[in-house]
C-alpha cells in the first residue's frame, strides 16, 4: 500500500536550522526547495532530508506537521531525532 502524504523535516546546510512540510511528492518536493522554489527556504539552500513520516489520510499529515511546528513537536522531535541531530550538527540549543 503506498501512503500518499508524507510530512518530512529538512535541514539547511547554511544555517543548520530545520523545516517542517507535509506533500504528496516527496522528491518533487526536495528538488523544488534545493533549487529555489520555496520561498520560505530558498536562502537557506541547500537542504537535506533527515526525517519523514508517510500518512494515508491528508488531515492526518497536516495536523502532524503543524504539531512539528509546535514547542511540543520541536521537543519531540529534537528527542526523536537525538543521534541524528547529532550527527548532522545541529546546534546544541535544547539537545
């Protein structure tokens, strides 16, 4: 079965920070942000994926990723991700 929303989380290589997104194309998706596309993200190219979650329903991806833009989604995230995180540098800030 192929779940068609999938919410993933990026991060800029030239500020370390992270973005969160929900889409229906994830690779589609990564090309539009790494060469410009977004505006939200476009000075902060380039951008990798370190997290993605795959969701049947789009109501269920998008509260999933307005929760990941939350105190409370970035906490759990950052313990979630902890090895990752740490391996890709990013800031200390709450680790």
């Amino acid at each position: 079965m192929v779940l068609p929303y999938c919410v993933y989380v990026l991060q800029s290589e030239r500020d370390l920070l992270l973005y969160h997104g929900y889409t229906t194309n994830l690779e589609k998706r990564l090309i539009d942000h790494n060469i410009g596309r977004t505006i939200s993200t476009a000075k902060r190219r380039p951008l990798r994926l370190v997290y993605c979650e795959f969701f049947s329903n789009k109501k269920d991806a998008i509260r999933r990723e307005k929760y990941f833009k939350t105190t409370t989604g970035k906490r759990m995230l950052k313990l979630l991700l902890k090895e990752t995180l740490k391996s890709i540098n990013y800031p200390r800030r709450g680790l």
